[in-house]
C-alpha cells in the first residue's frame, strides 16, 4: 500500500491518507499550503493495491524452442540468475486465495544491488543509496514495445533496448556483463531470445 501511495504522491502530486502532504510541499516552485482533504480516500487506495495485487502477468512464451532453451541455460552461465531470481513463491493474502502461496517466475530477487558508478544518480532514496538499484524483475520485457510503444529500460530511460541494458550493468553485475561480452554472437542472440520469451 505504501508503495502505490508513494507513486501516487511522488510521481502524479496526488495526496492520500498515507501521504497527505504534496511531494513538492515548500519547494522552490512547488505547493505552498497544505490540503486539508487529501485528493483519493483510502477506499480508492485500497483499490488500486487490490487491482496491482491480482493483475496478471504476461505468459512466458516460446519456452520449448531450441535457442531459447540455449539462453536460458546462457543466462545461468553467466550469472543473471543470482540477481534476477527465477522462481518465487506469493504470501499468504487474507481474502485473496488466487494469489496466495502460488509459484511466480518474475525474475527479480526484489533487492537492492550496487550497479557501479556509471548508473549512479547520486540520489538516495529511502535505503537505496545514490548507486544501489532495486533488481528489475524480468518477466514480460520482451512485450514492452507491445505495451508501452518503446523499449527504453533503466531508471532514466539510457537504454534503447535490453542488450544495451544488459551492457549498462556494472558493480555488483560486472562480472554477468562481462561474461555476456565473450559469449559469441549467436550465444548473445539466445540470451536476448530467452530475455524476450520469459
């Protein structure tokens, strides 16, 4: 819930219970008073958690073709999976029984990891520090032009697509980068085959 409050506050400027105050409260520029009523009652909060809690997920797709079986077992050669962890299982939620204590690929482990100086921002955020990024999980990335009209990954938007992505990691996931790099061209085409199938 906190979470979807934050986004709320932080990236649209829109209050609720949580954060009743504007992000941009005594800012240069930015919301000189306090609001006595916030914008979205808790009701609506409550909402739109339930509705990311249970939206689905794009099916994996494609698994059984020969190259992508061959970068998925690339990915774990290089180490991709000790960052963005395959399979997960779901909580326990109170009244949600179709989501609870099911078996998830999202790739992600949902930590936080020192990427190197070349993503730094030098912008800490909460328990993030200026270099630390919170692993993206992976599942549905080959949709994103589908979806969203564009394949620009990274906090800022630096990557055009996930092989420069991938060439973006550093710190923690040099060595995966590195690794990438001395696969062959067609071994790099699998890995960006699997990445697009899961």
């Amino acid at each position: 819930m906190v979470q979807s409050a934050a986004a709320y506050n932080n990236d649209m400027g829109i209050t609720s219970p949580l954060f009743p105050v504007e992000a941009d409260y005594l800012q240069t520029n930015g919301s000189p008073v306090i609001e006595e009523e916030p914008d979205i009652t808790q009701e609506i909060l409550e909402q739109v958690v339930f509705y990311c809690r249970t939206l689905a997920v794009p099916a994996a797709r494609n698994l059984d073709d020969p190259q992508i079986i061959k970068g998925a077992s690339l990915f774990n050669e290089a180490k991709c999976h000790s960052c963005h962890t395959p399979r997960h299982i779901t909580g326990s939620f109170d009244g949600i029984p179709e989501i609870s204590n099911q078996t998830i690929y999202p790739y992600t482990d949902l930590l936080l990891h020192d990427m190197g100086p070349e993503l730094a921002d030098g912008r800490p955020e909460f328990l993030a520090d200026g270099n630390e990024w919170q692993t993206r999980p992976l599942w549905g990335i080959g949709l994103t032009q589908i979806v969203n009209g564009h394949t620009n990954f990274l906090h800022d938007g630096r990557a055009r697509n996930i092989e420069e992505a991938v060439l973006w990691h550093g710190g923690e996931a040099a060595a995966s980068k590195n690794a990438y790099l001395q696969f062959s061209k067609e071994d790099r085409e699998a890995l960006l085959a699997f990445l697009n199938a899961i």
